[in-house]
C-alpha cells in the first residue's frame, strides 16, 4: 500500500515539475527561437483545426455514441453568436436554451 502510494506521490511531482518546466521555458525561449513564417502558420492554423475537433467532438458525441440534435444546435447557435461578437453572457444563455427547448420538444 505505501509503495503505491509514493508511486502516485512520485508520479504527480514529475508531471508537476515537468509541467512548470515547459511553462516557463516557453516565454524565455520565444525571442530566442525564431520559425519560419509557413511554419508559424502552420502551427496557427494546427491551433484551430485541433480546438474545432474538440468542440465538434464535445458538441457531437456522448460516451460512444451522437449526443442528439439539441446539443449540436445549442453548440452551433453559441457558436454563431461568439462569431458575431455577442457578449459571453448571451451566447451561454442562447445556446443553453436552444439545446433546453429543443429537449423540451423532443
């Protein structure tokens, strides 16, 4: 038991550690490391395309199978709404009460 224990113990300090490493050798390294500039738009553009995939993947999906019709529409209005520029607050309750009301009528 206590040799797990200082296992997890272990364990959580080195991705602790290794994770303030990253953290703050990032901000020192950017002036130091230059990318090309179709590297830094590749990068940019792998940004989005991976942040898209993870809503779509949270929009669309629950446990392993479709999360339904009003999540994707609820997503798909905020969504729209924080394209437009609408304030936070808005978006939350437009999309919240889009996926709402159409569960209602379902």
């Amino acid at each position: 038991m206590i040799g797990n224990t200082v296992l997890v113990v272990s364990a959580l300090l080195t991705l602790a550690t290794g994770t303030f490493v990253f953290r703050l050798v990032g901000p020192l390294l950017r002036s130091r490391v230059e990318f090309p500039p179709l590297a830094r738009r590749l990068l940019e553009t792998a940004a989005v395309v991976l942040l898209t995939a993870l809503v779509a993947a949270s929009a669309l999906t629950q446990g392993h199978g479709f999360a339904g019709y009003a999540r994707s529409a609820g997503v798909a209005v905020g969504g729209l709404l924080a394209w437009r520029k609408a304030p936070f607050l808005a978006v939350v309750i437009a999309a919240a009460a889009t996926t709402a009301l159409l569960r209602l009528a379902h």
